[in-house]
C-alpha cells in the first residue's frame, strides 16, 4: 500500500461558496425575471451544486486523519486537522486515528528457556504511522497489535532465563530485554502501518505453582554467596595476623599451633554466633 495525500480544499471557502449560491438561487426567485421552465431548470441545477458541495464537506479531528475511498479504490488520506472538500463521490471516508496507544497484555504463562514455568505481562506505546496501510492491510489493526504483541511475548520468554546465571542476559535485566521486545513487536506489527514507541514487561514472577521452591533457591543462592564472600574475607584476615605476628617476632609457632590458629580464627571469623573465650592457664602446648 503506497500513501499518498487526497485531492482537497479548504472547506471554509466551500461554505462561502455554497451560501452565495444559496443567496443567488433565493434571488432569482424572489426577482421572478426568468419564467416559469427556466426558473425551475436553474433552481434544479444550483440545488444538485448545493447538494455537491456539502456532501463533499468533510471534518478531521486533531490526531486523526481520513482515508478515502473512490468506486473501491483508495483514493488517498487526509493527514490534517480541519475542514475539507474532497470529491464528493469518494465514500466511505474512514477514520484512522493518530494518537498514541497503550497497550497493556494480559498476564500470560510461559516457560522460560530453562523450563521454568513464568507469568508475564508487558506494556506497548504505539501509534499509527502509514493510515491507509492499517486501515486496508488488515481486518482490525487495533486487535492485530495486541494479539501480535502477545505472540512476540511468548517468543523473548522463552528466549531468555527468569534469572541471569553464568553471565548469560535475563528476563530481569531490563534493559536490553525491553529493546529486543521493541525490535521483535516492531518487526511483527510493520504490515499493519503501525510504529512501536517503547515497550516494557510490566509484571513478571514465577508460576504459583514453583514460586516457594525458587524463593528457596534464591535464597540458598544469597546464603552461599554471602558465605563465600565471608570466607575469602577470613582467609585474608588469617592471612594477614600470621604475617605480622612473622614480621613482629611477637610468638614462634610451628605448623601444628599455626594450624590450630588458623582454625580457632576462622571459627571465630566465619561463626553465625560469637565465640567463646577459652583461657588457657598452661603453657602453648597444654
């Protein structure tokens, strides 16, 4: 479908036009200077011109625009705001709104790309671009938006994990996933004269159905990276007490007790409870 713009002219001036020969058709016969046959034949004429130029009278709203029709054929579009004289044949004369949509999808379930049951749901900004396309190209472009949107939902799903792991992208990391979802509506809703503005996943969680279990993994995960982190910490600590008391010559301690020290340390350094103080009232080695 190739757009193109409408023969047309302002409006304005046709109204003037229709009420001077409105004023001039009243005159004749008030003057009563033609008779009777030629009075008729002229009243006849100036009424099918009247009739003529309101029909083709037509109106567009801001942020709307007129796709025309000619004996079945398009005819071309009407982008401005304004009243208009178009061929008075053309018919029906269809209204294509301009103004940006949002569109909010319904919570769909998925799997991820791990198999992990997901419920998802996006929101779409759109607007019509090319009017004639997304009037003729397809049977309701407003459902065709949704439905297509849908579709391209279920595909970056399944695509992607809920959550990132081995540095792979995921559904939480917003960004990139929201551009490709863009790309991937835009490509699918391009037939129907429509431009994607932004898109955004708007609601996402697991199924109910294996929510508590992922809830437990996420958290096994956060307790075993913060015990990692603790004990890389308690290793550099032990590390470090070692290295001063070699560099002060405070104690000698040999392999065995400098094991012992290094365990007694990180008991106290790794324990989820304080530690209790043993005094030792013999020597090192008792």
């Amino acid at each position: 479908m190739v757009e193109k713009n409408a023969f047309r002219l302002p409006g304005l001036r046709i109204v003037v036009l229709a009420v001077v020969l409105a004023a001039a058709a009243g005159w004749w016969f008030l003057a009563g200077d033609l008779s009777g046959l030629q009075l008729v034949t002229w009243l006849v004429v100036l009424s099918l011109v009247e009739i003529l130029l309101l029909v083709g009278l037509t109106v567009v709203n801001p942020n709307q625009s007129r796709v025309l029709q000619l004996f079945g054929r398009y005819a071309g579009t009407i982008p401005e705001s304004g009243l208009w004289w178009v061929n008075p044949f053309t018919g029906p004369r269809r209204k294509v709104s301009l103004r940006v949509h949002s569109l909010e999808s319904a919570v769909l379930k998925v799997n991820d790309v791990d198999g992990n049951p997901i419920d998802i749901a996006t929101v779409v900004v759109w607007q019509v671009d090319r009017p004639a396309t997304a009037a003729f190209a397809v049977e309701e472009y407003a459902q065709f938006v949704r439905s297509q949107s849908e579709t391209a939902i279920r595909k970056l799903a399944t695509s992607y994990p809920y959550d990132a792991h081995d540095g792979m992208p995921s559904l939480r990391g917003a960004i990139d996933v929201n551009d490709e979802l863009t790309a991937e509506i835009q490509a699918r809703v391009d037939r129907a004269g429509v431009v994607v503005l932004e898109s955004r996943i708007s609601h996402l969680a697991y199924a109910p159905e294996i929510a508590h279990a992922m809830l437990q993994r996420q958290q096994a995960g956060a307790i075993v990276a913060a015990r990692t982190r603790i004990v890389d910490g308690a290793v550099g600590m032990v590390e470090m007490a070692l290295a001063r008391l070699s560099e002060r010559s405070i104690v000698e301690l040999d392999e065995e007790r400098k094991a012992m020290m290094v365990s007694n340390l990180l008991v106290v350094l790794c324990g989820d409870r304080s530690a209790q103080p043993v005094v030792n009232t013999g020597t090192i080695y008792q």
